[in-house]
C-alpha cells in the first residue's frame, strides 16, 4: 500500500513510519526544509520525501499516486502555543490543504482526547466535547471538516483520538522530562500529589494500531486509541524511573497544586476501535519504559 504521511519529522509520524516500511508499505513523507530526518539509516533508504514548500508537492504527490494518507503533522502541541489561536488556526488549514491535495481513497488523522475538554474517563466516542483551549478548539473543527469533505468525495476516513502516547524520540511530557531530570543529576524534582492516573499507551503499540486501520472499508468514523489494559499514576511512573536509572533525586510529592481543570482520570475507551479494526497491541509497560529510558539516555 502508498501512504503519504504528514508529520514524519516528529514523533508520532516518525513510530508509524518505522512501523510501516517494516510491514511492507511504501512511504512518502513530508517535511519542511528546516526539519530533520528521526530515521536509522536501514528505514531512510526505503521512505521518500517531499518538502512542504517545494512549488510542485503537487505534482510530486500525484506522481507517487498514495493510497492512503496519514495526517499527523500538528503545529502547537504543546506549552503556550496550545492557547495560540493563530498557531492553531495555521495547523488547521494546513491539514484543509493535506486532505484536499490528492484523491485519496483513505485518510485517516490525529485527534486528541483534549476534544472532550473536563472529563473523568474512562469516556467513549458518544461523550459531550467541552474543548477548553484553541488546539483542542481546532482538532474539533478538524475533525468535522474531515468527515464533510470525506462524504462529499466518497473517501473512507477515520479520524483517531488519542490519550497519552510515550516511547522512543518523545519529545515532551512528563516521563521525558523526569528522565532528562535524573540524567542532569537533579536531586530534587518538585510535582504535584501525582495521583493523576494515565492510560499510558507505547508509541510502537500506537503505530501498530494506525496500521490495523490501513485500507479499510465502511469504517469511517471517530475512535478513540488509548492504552486498554493498564492505568498507572504518575506518583508510581516517576517511582519506576528513578529506581530504573538508579537516581538520587527526591520527589517533592504535593508541592505543586493541580491545576484548574486537572483531569485525574485520563483514559479512553476503545471497544469500538478494537471491534472495528482488531485488539490494541500490548507491550508490557516495564519493558516499554525501559526502552524508552534507554532511548532518551
């Protein structure tokens, strides 16, 4: 199968790539000029890429002729650009311009549990959206806009929100940012209570699971992609990091207040991804922390 995937210099972009040249597909991938490669030398030579500012990325992706495209190229995913409302209206109309490039047979993109605003999950697909920022503002217009055009143009779509994703070449989040303090040697690590509670999901897993949904027919749909077997808190992940990487930091359990709005139970319920497209696969959270450690060491 051709898939052409946005998003392939970051970090969810760069696990469904990997995963994907390994099951046999071929990839064209776009990048700005500025962006770097993430890929082993072995994945490089087998994926293609085009520039988002080349004058033909037309041309070049009618040539290529892909299946299937993946959006996952998001600008303002994290800290104050989450609230940027031009930030977000960029990404926006970004991904307008991605899904009417090419007549794809499939599209499917990255939505973001952050739709539904408050909640205490685990939710579902049904679950009222409340979004409370400008990114999570405009995943929702994005999303809508997707499931019009798609029904206009007889394209099979899936629009694939996720919870909180961890692995290799993360680039953000709490598990990285615990790292990266127990390598400098920080011996004191201020946090909140950490009884917050996440459906951690491995990055390989989600990738996995985007290629279950490829080439599929009379699906179309919004579905959730969370972690379906374990939920951990945070007190016990940064627990784990600090015994894993033998580090002499402190954790300052209770000196940060939660937040307004602090989501204690982030977790998604995925019955109608797994009924549609197959089981979530699993990797033992151990394991997937240690590689990710490894990684980020």
């Amino acid at each position: 199968m051709k898939i052409f995937v946005t998003g392939a210099t970051g970090f969810l972009g760069f696990h469904f790539v990997n995963v994907a040249v390994n099951e046999g597909h071929e990839v064209l991938c776009l990048r700005r000029t500025i962006s770097k490669s993430l890929f082993e030398p072995l994945v490089e030579e087998k994926i293609r890429w085009v520039n988002l500012e080349d004058s033909n990325l037309k041309e070049m992706v009618d040539s290529f002729q892909p299946d299937v495209l993946l959006h996952a190229a998001w600008g303002g995913v994290r800290g104050a650009a989450r609230n940027s409302r031009e930030i977000q209206n960029e990404s926006l109309a970004m991904s307008v311009q991605m899904f009417e490039l090419y007549p794809y047979k499939q599209i499917i993109a990255i939505g973001s549990q952050a739709e539904y605003g408050f909640y205490h999950g685990p939710v579902d697909e049904n679950h009222v959206l409340r979004p409370s920022i400008e990114y999570a503002y405009a995943k929702k217009l994005c999303s809508e806009y997707l499931k019009k055009y798609c029904k206009s143009k007889g394209i099979e779509w899936q629009w694939i929100r996720i919870f909180t994703v961890f692995g290799e070449k993360q680039t953000g989040g709490l598990i990285k940012l615990v790292i990266d303090k127990c390598k400098s040697g920080d011996r004191v690590f201020d946090t909140t209570k950490g009884d917050q509670q996440y459906s951690y999901l491995y990055a390989f897993d989600f990738a996995k699971a985007l290629c279950l949904v490829l080439g599929a027919r009379g699906k179309s749909g919004i579905y959730n992609l969370s972690q379906p077997q374990e939920v951990h808190s945070n007190r016990y992940i940064l627990r784990c990091i600090k015994e894993k990487m033998h580090a002499d930091i402190q954790f300052n359990f209770g000196a940060i207040p939660y937040a307004g709005g602090q989501i204690m139970l982030m977790d998604g319920r995925v019955e109608k991804f797994e009924n549609s497209f197959g089981p979530i696969p699993h990797t033992d959270f151990d394991f997937a922390l240690n590689n990710t450690i490894e990684s980020l060491k």
